[in-house]
C-alpha cells in the first residue's frame, strides 16, 4: 500500500491555515482526529474520518485557536502533539516561548510553561505510565523537563553545547530520551540519572584516529534538526544540514552506515519527517524542498518522491490504520497521500497472463488463499 501511495484526488482537507504549516499530528487512540500547527500561530483541529459516505469528501476542520482566540500563540507554532493516552487534551509549542497543556472540548490552556528562550520542538513519551514529562528544546543548550503532574519544569539536561532542534522519547523505554543539537551531535540521556547522557552518537563508530583534535564524537557534520525513532524503538533516524541522514542502533549507539544518498535539507529548524508503521519493510518521509522522500529505512533506497505541493514542504505525519499520510507546507495546504486502488483483474485472466514470478515481492501478500487448502 505505501509503494503505491498518491495523491488522492477524492480527498482534500480543508484549507483554514492562512500561513506555512509546521507541524501535524494525528491521535494515536483511534487514527481519526489531526492536529495542525501554523507558522503565525493558528492551531487546527480536523476530523479525518469521511462523514459523507460519499468517494469524494474533504476532511473538515472541527475547531481552531484562531489569530482572534485570547490564547493564540503569538508567533510561529513549531510542535503540536496530542496526549499520547486521551484525546482530551494536546499539547504546543511555539516560538513565542511557550508551551501550552489544550483542553481539546474547551479550547482553554490548562496550563502554560514559559521559557527563557525559543521553543525549537517538545514531545512526550507514547509509552510512559511513570512519569508525565514532557521533553522541550530550545534556543538554549539546556534540555528542560516538564512535569504534568506537578505543573513544574524541574529537571534540566546538561551537555549540549548550542540550541536543540528536536527531542524525541523511545517508544520502547519510557526513561530514554534522544535529543539534537545545532552542535553536530545527538544525545541519548536516562532521565532517571544524575548525570543523564548515556551516550553521545559517533558517525565514526570510534574508528576516527585518536589523535584528531576533534575528540569529541558527532552525528553530522552540519547542525542536526531531525530525528525519528523506529516504531519498534530499536534504531534511531537522524538528518543533518549536511544533507545526510543516518541509521543508528538505539540500543549500541552504533552508526548502521545505511547510505541514503544526498537528502537536501536547507531547513534553519527543527524538520518534522516521520517513518511508517505496520509495514514491512519499513519507510521513511522525509520533507524534500517541495516534494516528500519515500526511504527504506534499512537499505536506504529512495523509491519515490511524492509530488504535489507548491512549495516547501516542512512536516509530515503518518496514519498505520489505512496506511495514509499527510503532508504540511508553506503553501499553506495539508495534502492526504492514500494507496491507490488496483482494478481487480478477473480470476480466469488473472491465472493465465500473469507470470508470477514478475510480480515485484513488495506487492505479494502474506495471505494463503483458501483454494490450496482443499
């Protein structure tokens, strides 16, 4: 379904945002309702399920923080998320040096963190039940904790040393958070240690001479602005404003050495891309100037480039239930990409002029048909 992703002209979203969109998310609970984040600080809400009944239907928007809402972010929102467990609460954040805990059925901020500096990215862990922290990098080389429950921003990690574009949790160890820095690196912190990084990644695996005055380990050599852990949380994607993006093994450290090839990103902050989930192999989206990258994650080979916006593309965000995605840009669009649907050939044909061994093994199923079992 992923190979055969298009544009899908039989469905629109509707067009609210009156500026660039930075940032989508769609609610892990039951797949149906989007988040989106403008760049002059509207914030919208869509329902993503076709009420219609009909083949052509465009996915409305259910509310919206409006340029008149009294809470509104007053600049560019970088990161908007829903609660990873309900969808009655979300979360965002923005330039404007803040970050805001929504009441999804009021529209009201329950709570509100402000910072010294501007918010690059935020993220809380899908699967914590422990703890309710909410990772937040900024302007600052300081990564901040937030705490939910106590309304706090407590705890602080030290190590980097310039402003951090993205901060992602393990979906796998709740404790685990990777974050990315203008720095060059990528830090792995336990956040229940005093010290916090358990490791620096190291595109060198170690094998750099020693004696280089570079001692110290990077990820890229540029400023590092994505990251995006793999569903099963055992690797680790990054990208780099040295065109690269790399394949790290979370649990090691090690740098995979899949080759992409040049993945342009001209991107001064944080790049949201994202991988699929469900399929096999697994895919990477990468935002590409005003197309979207499809990857294998582990063979690193480009299969497609998704056409269709009119300019940068900034955020993209992948829905598992259909095998769908939806892209943001600065043209102020939001476009839904759904598998196209084959014309089913007719049995008798089917049989006969279709030599099996030509069909690509990406298409075959795993499905045993129920004729060769008699």
């Amino acid at each position: 379904r992923v190979l055969s992703l298009e544009l899908n002209k039989d469905r629109d979203v509707e067009r609210i945002h009156g500026s660039g969109i930075n940032t989508l998310d769609i609610e892990p609970v039951e797949g149906r309702y989007m988040l989106s984040g403008g760049s002059d600080g509207v914030i919208v809400l869509y329902d993503l399920e076709n009420l219609s009944r009909k083949p052509s239907y465009t996915c409305k928007a259910l509310c919206s923080v409006g340029r008149s809402h009294p809470d509104v972010h007053r600049f560019s929102v970088e990161t908007v998320q829903w609660y990873p467990h309900d969808t009655g609460m979300f979360t965002s954040s923005s330039f404007d040096k803040t970050l805001k805990i929504w009441d999804t059925n009021t529209l009201q901020p329950a709570d509100v963190f402000h910072f010294e500096e501007t918010v690059y990215s935020h993220h809380m862990s899908p699967v914590a039940t422990k703890h309710c922290l909410i990772a937040v990098g900024t302007k600052s080389p300081k990564v901040q904790l937030c705490d939910l429950k106590s309304g706090s921003c407590s705890h602080i990690l030290q190590g980097h040393r310039q402003e951090v574009l993205a901060v992602s949790w393990s979906p796998r160890h709740e404790y685990i958070l990777a974050t990315a820095s203008a720095d060059s690196r990528v830090k792995l912190w336990d956040v229940r240690r005093a010290s916090g990084c358990l490791s620096t990644l190291d595109q060198h695996n170690g094998e750099k001479s020693k004696a280089s005055s570079e001692a110290a380990n990077t990820a890229h050599n540029g400023r590092v602005n994505g990251l995006c852990y793999t569903n099963d949380g055992l690797h680790l994607l990054t990208i780099g404003t040295d065109d690269r993006m790399r394949l790290w093994n979370s649990s090691t450290g090690e740098n995979t050495l899949v080759n992409y090839g040049k993945v342009c990103n001209e991107s001064r902050k944080g790049l949201k891309f994202t991988v699929s989930c469900g399929c096999n192999p697994e895919f990477a989206f990468v935002p590409y100037g005003s197309t979207i990258a499809v990857y294998t994650v582990f063979t690193g080979e480009l299969i497609t480039m998704l056409r269709g916006h009119y300019s940068t593309v900034d955020c993209c965000v992948f829905q598992p239930n259909f095998q769908e995605l939806y892209s943001g840009s600065k043209d102020c669009n939001i476009l839904a990409w759904i598998p196209a649907l084959r014309e089913p050939v007719p049995d008798d044909i089917a049989e006969k002029s279709l030599p099996q061994q030509h069909l690509n093994p990406a298409y075959e199923d795993a499905w045993s048909s129920s004729d060769d079992e008699d």
